[in-house]
C-alpha cells in the first residue's frame, strides 16, 4: 500500500500509542516488584519477573514495526518531515530505553528471594526513593506523550534528588552494619536495590532528553553538574 503522508502520520500515531502502552506496563512490573521487595514475598516477585515476558514481545513489536514504516517510505519515495523523522526514531530509542528499565525490575524481582531469606526490614528511605523512582518514570513518558517540554525538565532535575537518596540510604546501612544492627548481606541486598533504582533514573533522564528534543527542538547533555543545553549539528538529531 502507498505510503501517503496521511497513512505515515497514522502510523506513528499507533506507534506512539504503542510507547505510552508500554511505558504503563513497564511502570506496573516496577510497581509490583517494589511491593514484592517490601513484603518479602517471594512468589510475587516471581509473578512481577513474569511480566517482563509481554514487554519483551512488545519491545521487538514496536522496533519491528518502525523499521517497517522506514523501510516502505524508503523504497516508495515518500517525503517524510524532518519532525515525523525525528519522531520515529525517537520511539525507537525510548522503547530501548523502556526495555533496559523493565530489566532493572526483573533484577529488583530476582532480589527478593534474598530480602526473604534475610528477613530484610527496609529503611524507609527506601520507600521514598522507590515511591519517587515510580513517579520520575510516570512523568518521563508522560513528557514524551504530551510533548511537554517543562515536565521533561523536572524528570532530568530529579537524577540529582536519587544520587542524594543512594548516598544516604549507603550511610545508614554503613551505620548500622557497625552498630550489629544489620548483616553485611543484607546491606549489599539493600545497596542493590539502589543502585537499580539509580540505573532506572538514568534511563528516565534519557527518556526526558528524548522527550525535551521532541517538544522544544532542544537538547540537554549533563555536564559540570548540571543540565545544559547544546548545539545540534545541522540536519542531526540527539545521540
């Protein structure tokens, strides 16, 4: 079938409805491995792994479908706008990007045999970094969804908040292992499980970027500390 401009534009449209899909689902394995590490519960860690299974298929589905969308553009001439362009291959990296935050929660899944069988008792600080790791990927796709330049910002202002979370939730454990308070295992379960936490902020901070590029044309890379804009080389789009 020829590809029209208004069949192209359908297309991403689906692929785009596609994404935010897929972000939700990413969002509910991460939600219910959280909840499997709270309650110590071993079966519902294994039930949150288990989703990793439909965003797996979904994940090669949606690439599937993009290179196809390319691929007929191509072969029939069809004019593609420099901004539907950058759209698709914008849903192509964050799919990846979902797909590598979905591993994260099935590492979190896999923990919490470990948190069971070391009858692990979480510092609440822990629940407030996971708690605002489920928020910072709910707004990540969300920025992308709507386009939304200033909602993408915040997300990429958070990274600092969860390194800060990570080095506090290192001091208390550090703490309490010397006090006899907590097993040196137990402490590295709890230091893993923040530094999964950190890996999803850093590929929410990508989604951002993505989605930062997509609403405003801009692009961000962190350096010296902080979030700065660069320049985009002529005809380019964001590595």
């Amino acid at each position: 079938m020829p590809v029209t401009p208004e069949g192209f534009a359908a297309r991403i449209a689906d692929l785009k409805a596609d994404l935010a899909g897929q972000g939700r689902r990413v969002q509910s394995l991460l939600e219910a491995s959280f909840d499997a590490a709270f309650s110590r519960d071993a079966a519902a860690g294994k039930r949150a792994i288990d989703l990793d299974d439909e965003i797996d298929r979904v994940d090669v589905e949606i690439e599937r479908r993009a290179v196809s969308l390319l691929t007929d553009a191509t072969a029939q001439g069809a004019a593609i706008a420099p901004d539907q362009l950058r759209l698709v291959l914008t849903i192509v990296k964050v799919n990846n990007e979902l797909e590598r935050i979905a591993d994260s929660g099935v590492s979190i899944g896999e923990l919490v045999g470990e948190f069971a069988r070391l009858n692990v008792v979480m510092p609440d600080t822990i629940r407030v970094m996971t708690n605002s790791i489920v928020g910072i990927l709910r707004d990540s796709c969300t920025s992308l969804d709507r386009a939304d330049g200033h909602l993408a910002k915040v997300v990429l202002a958070s990274e600092d908040a969860v390194e800060m979370f990570k080095r506090a939730i290192l001091r208390d454990c550090q703490s309490q292992v010397s006090a006899g308070k907590l097993s040196v295992d137990a402490a590295f379960a709890i230091q893993e499980l923040s530094t999964q936490c950190e890996i999803i902020s850093g590929h929410c901070s990508n989604i951002a970027e993505q989605a930062l590029y997509v609403a405003t044309g801009k692009i961000v890379r962190h350096m010296h500390g902080r979030w700065e804009e660069v320049p985009l080389p002529s005809g380019g789009s964001p590595g």
